[in-house]
C-alpha cells in the first residue's frame, strides 16, 4: 500500500513538473507539442539559450548559462527515465529553478529594450 502511494505521488510530481517545463519552453518562444517528453522539452529550451544575445556581463549571458544548466538536468532525467523516479523529479525541479532564474534575468532587459 505504502509503494504505491509513494509510486503515484512521484508520478503527480512528475507530471507537474513536466506541464511547467512545457509552458516554460512555451514562454520562450518554443513550438510544445501536445504531451511532450522530457528529451523534446530539452531540445526546445536549448534552442531558446541559442537565441538569447550572449555578451558577456549582460543579462543574456547568465540567462543562457542557466538555461544551459536547465537542459542538463532535463537530459539527466531523461536518461535516468522511471529508474530512480525520485532523482528524476530532483532533476526536473532543479531545470524548473534554473529557467525560471534565467527568465527572471531577461525580463528587466526586455523592459529597458521597451522603453528606448
């Protein structure tokens, strides 16, 4: 009773973490399909750090590396696939907090680019 319990609350983590690097990957211009996986939602926020101005000690740099850290944790938990589901939810976490830090960083350099 215990295991599934545990088993059903790591796939609902899952599945929440997945629906957030989904409208993430959205928010950064990308194409989501319906249900992505993991390894797509990589490809598309990989895709978005190719995008970002990289000049070093600007805004787009740190937002990039971030990013670059983001879709690191999300091919590790793409290879670690249902093996060990509770690092494979450390993992989406941890890509979660690193987009969302890089977000954070454009979004005063997309007002300053507003305002001129």
């Amino acid at each position: 009773m215990i295991n599934r319990e545990i088993a059903s609350r790591l796939a609902a983590g899952r599945g929440r973490r997945v629906t957030q690097l989904a409208d993430a990957a959205a928010r950064w211009g990308g194409h989501v399909p319906e249900d992505p996986g993991i390894t797509e939602l990589a490809d598309l926020l990989e895709t978005a750090a190719a995008d970002i101005p990289d000049r070093p000690g600007g805004p787009g740099h740190t937002a990039r590396i971030l990013l670059a850290g983001a879709v690191e944790d999300l091919r590790a938990a793409a290879r670690l696939g249902g093996l060990l589901p509770a690092v494979t939810l450390w993992h989406l976490q941890r890509a979660i907090d690193q987009e969302r830090t890089a977000h954070q960083q454009t979004v005063p350099a997309q007002r300053q680019g507003h305002r001129r």
